[in-house]
C-alpha cells in the first residue's frame, strides 16, 4: 500500500493515511477532537490499495468510557457511531483484537440514514478501531466510513467481506499498529 505518514493533532500523534486523502480541515471546520480525511481520488486515478473514491476517516479522541473490557468500550463506540448516522442496529462482520486489552479492530455493517432522512438510507461498512490510552484518561477511535455500492451491499448482506471491505481493513490495522503519541502534551 502506498501510505503516507501524516501528524495529527499539530504532530503529538502520528499515523499513516492513504496517498490520495486529504485532510478535511483544509476544507472545513472539524472539532478539536477530531482528525478527518476525505477520499480526494477520481476514477481515472491509479490506486493499487483495493479502496475507491468515497471513503472517509475520523480519528476522535474520547474519554475513556467506563468498560473494563476492551471489547465493551468498542461496542460502546460504534453504538454511538451509529447512533450519529441515524440508526441503532448494527452488525458486526471481523473483530480482532490487536493488543489485549487496550486495541480492538472491527467492520460493523448499518443501514445510515444520510443527512437523518430514511429516504437517503444507504448500506455503509465502518471500519472502526479502539486504542485505549489509559495514561490519559482517552478512548482513540478511528473510524473509515465505506458507503457501498449495491454490488457489495448485498455481499455483506450474505456475510461475505467485499473485497474493498477488506481492503480498509487491512489498512486501519495498518493505521492502529503505526499510531503513536509522539507528544503526551496534547492531554494534560
């Protein structure tokens, strides 16, 4: 994959991102506690990462929730990502557990309702990773939303993994196993 190293949070965290995704805050405004890139690649645009053109990543950081368990925080986090994208079912389609205890990866399928009408609901893949950080009191989750077409919607409706599904996958664990708090300034 032809990923590139990015700074977050004015450098007191370092990832990587796909080539071809822009930070969104060029763009707009994003809250403090957030990171976003926007897919910024066109069709005619030569990739050979196995994603498209739509997809977009949030970095959030979170207080930590109360869960002892990792993976209780995490469904904790994607219920509130779903709740956000107006609905309140999810299902879960991979979940590894990257570090016992303290990083947990995940694809959740959800039927989203774009912009809170039903109208405009569409099948979306989330990749969604949990990086506890209990030294500072923070719950890192990364999320890369995958609005999918009908093709990989029905996939994922017969519990196969499409293969850009897998494909973000691949790279958010990417993501998590090179996230790293260069900076611990950014939580005190």
């Amino acid at each position: 994959m032809s990923n590139k190293v990015v700074e977050l949070y004015g450098g007191a965290i370092t990832t990587v991102v796909p080539a071809g995704f822009l930070d969104a805050s060029s763009l707009r405004e994003v809250p403090d506690t957030q990171e976003v890139y926007v897919n910024s690649r066109r069709d005619a645009d030569k990739f050979k990462d196995g994603l498209a053109t739509n997809e977009s990543i949030i970095v959030d950081l979170l207080e930590t929730v109360d869960k002892a368990d990792v993976r209780e925080a995490w469904k904790f986090h994607v219920d509130d990502l779903t709740e956000l994208n107006g609905t309140s079912q999810w299902e879960t389609l991979q979940e590894d557990t990257v570090q016992q205890g303290t990083k947990l990866t995940g694809l959740v399928m959800e039927v989203a309702n774009k912009w809170g009408k039903q109208d405009l609901a569409q099948t979306v893949v989330i990749g969604v990773a949990l990086i506890r950080l209990p030294q500072f009191d923070t719950d890192a989750v990364i999320s890369i939303n995958v609005p999918l077409t009908e093709e990989e919607a029905s996939q994922a409706r017969n519990n196969e993994v499409p293969p850009r599904c897998r494909a973000v996958y691949k790279f958010l664990q990417e993501m998590v196993d090179k996230f790293v708090v260069v900076d611990a300034s950014l939580f005190a």
